[in-house]
C-alpha cells in the first residue's frame, strides 16, 4: 500500500507511507523532510 503524505519542505518531493512505514523524516518543527535532505543537513551541521 502507498499512500501521499505529502511533500518535504526542503526539495519539494513527494513523500509517502508505505505499507505502515513514512519514507522521511517529521522534525520539532512540523516539517516532513526526505531522507536525503536530512542526511544534508546533518552534514552541514558538523
């Protein structure tokens, strides 16, 4: 089952549920971010 959740706030990609599982990351900030945006940002902050 794949379901939108809806999009990261970074790049703009579409973000889904899949079977059970989100495909990204939902932060204090109330933002859905891809997993890749993240990894980027965690990056840049070291």
């Amino acid at each position: 089952m794949k379901e939108l959740v809806g999009s990261c706030s970074v790049c703009g990609k579409d973000l889904f549920c899949l079977d059970g599982f989100f495909n990204g990351v939902h932060n204090e900030k109330n933002e859905t971010i891809c997993f890749k945006c993240i990894e980027e940002q965690e990056e840049s902050a070291e």
